[in-house]
C-alpha cells in the first residue's frame, strides 16, 4: 500500500501516568472518491516518530468505506395527529447508484423525550428523492419530545462483509404530544321498544368504536321540538343502553357519543327514534 500523510501534529512530551487528550485529523471524502477509482476502501494508520524521524512500532491499521453519505434532511416538522406524532421532512439529494460496495441509502428517525439524553429508533427507511412522512405512535400524549433524522448508508462487498455509516443529524425539533383529537362518531345506531313483566324499555345499541384510548360512551335523548339531554350518570362501557325512564305513547329521539381517556368526545351520531306503544 501506498500511504499519503493527511495531517501531521505534534506530540507533546508527558510522564508514563499522565493522560493527554486525544487528538484528531480530518480527511476529505470527497477528494477521496474522486481520487480513488475503483477501491472500496481507504485504509489508515498513525505513526508515531520522535524528533530523529524513527517511527515506534508497527501501527494499527484502521479501513474506512468509501461510500458518501446523504446530507442532513431539511425541513423537518413534528406535529400531532390522531395517530400519533407526525414526523416529515425534504430530501435535498437523490441517492446515487453503481458506485462501489453496492451502497443503500436510508434515514432514522430519532426520538427522545424533552431534558433526557436517552433515544431511541423510531423508524427506519429507505431513502428516495421525494418529501418523506413517519407516524410515531409509540410515543405516549401530553409529553414534550424531541425528534431529528440521521441518514445512513447501508454498504456491503459480500454477505460477510458489510456495514454502514451515519451521517449528519438534522436539526432537532420539539413538539408537545397533546391529544386533542377526539373519537370517530359512533354509528349504526338503533332504538328498539321491549315490553317486560313490570318493566318496560327502549334498548339503544351501536357498533363498538374501535380506538386504543376509548373511555366509553354518551347517550343522548330528545323529544320532538326539544334539545338532547345526556341521559346516562356515567360513561357507558359497552355499546348498549336501556333507557327505561320512558312514557307510554312517546317518540323518544336517540343519539351517541364516544369518549376518550382525555375527556375528548366526538360529535353525535345519526339520530334514530322509537315509539312507545300506548297502554
């Protein structure tokens, strides 16, 4: 191998115990794959020499891929949906093919809470030349979190031999993940008279609501002519009420509504209507 010397420093003089901070050099990859043809890798070593020029020892070798890296995304925004959190963002730079090591491109999406230092992956995905959408709905509501994208090259010369190499964070932003979404409106609605031994009712029934974070339902009633009035004292579990505060020869007008764990409560449903049978 040929070596070309990247950066020279000086090595400051210390006793056997101290510990001097470490130092660094930069080369440019982009020089670097101009330069390089068909390699696949660079390949670096640091030499140690006293004043007289004599190196110490047989350096270690450290082999860099010589694959790019995606810039920084821009334009990312964090926003609360229904769903979750959404994260988007703009390529900037279309990923390049029939390079060297066979390289993919693909980006991370990042998370952590708002003061932490601990993150974790939300996301990972290929990378192409359009504006990109992720739900994160792994997060939990009415917390401040803090999300930022890193590209990565994926790069591989066989099946045993491969790896990748991150790039450049995007800037990070914040967002309050504050749930003010409320449920679907409940729907299939229906109100069917029964008549019992001493008691008799309207049974009011709808299709379940299908959300992760229902707390349960309201049912409301109106006569002709008159507003709805929530009929049940406490949220109603299941999707099933028997209103049995009725009178005979009365049309009674019937709606629902869901709730959630916030307290967030759609709209009503389609109103259906049941007339009590006089005596």
């Amino acid at each position: 191998l040929n070596f070309q010397t990247v950066s020279e420093q000086p090595l400051p003089p210390a006793l056997k115990d101290q510990v001097k901070p470490q130092s660094t050099a930069t080369d440019s990859l982009h020089d670097l794959l101009s330069a390089a043809g068909s390699a696949n890798f660079a390949v670096y070593v640091v030499l140690a020499q006293n004043r007289n020029g004599k190196s110490f020892g047989l350096p270690n070798r450290a082999s860099v891929p010589l694959v790019p890296t995606l810039p920084a995304p821009a334009k990312v925004q964090a926003e609360p949906v229904p769903d979750g959190v959404r994260i988007s963002w703009a390529e900037a730079w279309p990923p390049q093919t029939g390079m060297p090591l066979n390289p993919q491109y693909a980006y991370r999406i990042l998370r952590r809470l708002e003061g932490s230092n601990d993150y974790v992956m939300v996301a990972q995905i290929s990378a192409g030349n359009e504006a990109k959408v992720v739900i994160d709905n792994g997060m939990e509501w009415e917390k401040n979190y803090q999300y930022w994208i890193r590209p990565v090259t994926l790069w591989h010369e066989n099946d045993s031999h491969k790896g990748e190499v991150e790039g450049d964070d995007s800037p990070i932003v914040t967002v309050f993940a504050h749930d003010s979404f409320p449920p679907a409106v409940p729907s299939a609605v229906q109100a069917v008279y029964s008549a019992m031994p001493q008691h008799s009712f309207i049974d009011i029934t709808w299709s379940p609501n299908t959300e992760p974070d229902l707390a349960g339902y309201n049912v409301y009633r109106r006569v002709e002519n008159q507003p709805a009035v929530k009929i049940n004292s406490e949220l109603v579990k299941t999707p099933r009420f028997a209103d049995s505060a009725i009178q005979p020869g009365a049309r009674y007008i019937y709606s629902v509504s869901a709730v959630d764990l916030r307290g967030n409560e759609s709209g009503k449903s389609p109103e259906t209507s049941e007339l009590v049978p006089k005596e």
